[in-house]
C-alpha cells in the first residue's frame, strides 16, 4: 500500500465514442476511497485513427499511464500491440484492461469474472456449485456474438455450464462457439437469433440462464427488447440483462411481468472495474463506494 499510496495514478479508457462512460465517475470514487491519488482520463480515438492506438500504449508502456481500460471497438483490435494476455483474454481473444509489466504490455479480461462475481453476488452462491448431484449440466442462453458475449460464454463455460449462443449473423455465432471449443472442454453449441422459436419447438431445453449480451434496450433505444416478439421466456431462468441503462429495460420488464428473477448489468460493470483496479493499483477496489457513485448518475 506504500508505493500505491505515494503515487499519482494516471488511468484512463481507450473506445469510441465514450461520451456516456460511466467509468471516469467508478474510478474516481474508488481512488478516492481507497486514499489513492490520481485520475482517470477519457481517450476517445476514433476508428480512422490507428496510429493514435500504437502511441497511446506506448505511453502505458513507458510508465507515463499506470493503466488502460478497453471498450468498444478496441477490445480485439489492441491485441497485435500487446506483448502477453492473461489465459483469461487468451481463451476470449478480447481485452479489456491492459499495464505494463517491466516494460511489457499485458492485456487482460476482467469482463468475464466480473460476471461472475456479480451473479454470485446477486444469488448467493458460486455458478460452479449450482449443479447438485445426479443432476445434468445448468444451461444459459446468451443472446448476442460480440465481445460481452464472448466473455459470458467463456466465464460460463469455464464454470461447468452447458452454453447456447443465439445471433442474429449466424456466422459470427458460429465462429465463436468454434473458438471457445478449443479452449474448453464444456460442450458449446449456437443457434440463430431467427431460430429461437424453432428451438423450442423441436428441443424445448430448460435454460437456467438467459444473458441478453447485445445492446438492445439500451437508452435511448429503451423501449426495444433482444427476445423475439410473441415467444414464452423460459420457465424457471434467472434473466440477466448486461444493459444498465436504463436500469429497467424491457427484457427486464418482460421477466418480472412472468414472475421471473431478473437483474441488469451494473454489479458487472463495477466488478469489470473493481478487478481492473486492483490489477493496476495491487489494492481491493471499494465496491460500496463505486455502486453508490454509479447508482445516483443513472
């Protein structure tokens, strides 16, 4: 704690647009909690602009930024400019954190366990002891094929699940089952996003899970839901709405008309940011103090 305390950190996000990020005000609130010293910056490069990526982590690298956080559209894009990944952005092939390591570029995923702590936290135990004994693998169906998408398949499968990917593009669905399969030994499948009534009509699975990874229902878009018109959401799931603004969307809105346990994605934003912290700074992020922050700005 002597060293981070004697310090001022400079952390920031590479993305675009980034105008509506919430995690200058999360990072803001846990240095200021934690005693730390330092700010956190917006770098907002647009995609025309590749040469301003290499010079921003060549800043990192030399010590200048002590840390970056990733979004979109640079979370696979970084990755030829890094030196190593942790096995976690290995298995995912996408980053969201990236320090400096003896003059290394590292790169890391905190978006895949940050789901899984704030599910955890929400249900009261670890997703890799929900299977009792006798009984088959749980089940989730994650609605999208992007980055968050990739992170939940891998954070579940990783867990012992048996994960199902619906997408509108086929193809990217199917390249990332494919990806995942080489690296975990969890069965993976994927449907199409148009397929969805097909599927239960001829498999009828129970899903234990339904993640809704696209952002659709995002604001100002709120009113817009990813589950097709007119189809039962599954009996018995627990629905999982990455979207946090608005903090109802209509997907959530649809589970609890159904009797249905439901959440959206702020804990999994401030988890992604509390172990991005903590891989910057070596200090336990202050969780209360971020969820207060972000709580009263949505």
């Amino acid at each position: 704690m002597g060293e981070a305390s004697s310090k001022f950190w400079q952390l920031g996000l590479l993305g675009y647009p980034l105008e509506h990020s919430l995690s200058p005000l999360l990072h803001t609130a846990a240095l200021h909690a934690a005693g730390l010293a330092g700010e956190y910056c917006l770098h907002a490069v647009p995609p025309d602009a590749p040469d301003d990526v290499g010079r921003l982590l060549d800043r990192v690298r030399e010590g200048e930024i002590d840390g970056l956080n990733v979004t979109i559209p640079y979370k696979q894009t970084v990755l030829p400019y890094l030196d190593e990944l942790t096995p976690v952005a290995t298995a995912i092939e996408a980053v969201n954190t990236i320090y400096a390591r003896r003059g290394y570029l590292v790169g890391d995923n905190t978006d895949a366990p940050g789901f899984l702590n704030d599910i955890a936290r929400i249900v009261g135990w670890p997703l890799s002891d929900l299977r009792p004994a006798g009984r088959e693998l749980p089940s989730a169906l994650i609605l999208g094929a992007g980055g968050s998408a990739r992170a939940v398949a891998y954070a579940l499968s990783y867990a012992g699940w048996h994960v199902w990917v619906a997408a509108r593009r086929l193809e990217q669905a199917r390249k990332l089952t494919a990806s995942l399969r080489q690296r975990i030994s969890t069965p993976i499948h994927h449907i199409t996003f148009i397929g969805l009534p097909v599927l239960f009509d001829a498999v009828a699975p129970r899903f234990d899970l339904l993640v809704n990874a696209t952002p659709v229902g995002m604001a100002p878009e709120g009113e817009t839901s990813p589950w097709p018109d007119k189809l039962e959401l599954p009996r018995g799931a627990f629905v999982y709405d990455l979207v946090y603004n608005p903090p109802e969307t209509a997907l959530l809105r649809a589970a609890r008309e159904a009797n249905l346990p439901a959440a959206n994605g702020l804990g999994m934003l401030v988890e992604q940011a509390a172990l991005s912290f903590e891989r910057w700074t070596g200090c336990v992020a202050p969780r209360a103090a971020t969820y207060r922050a972000v709580s009263l700005n949505i």
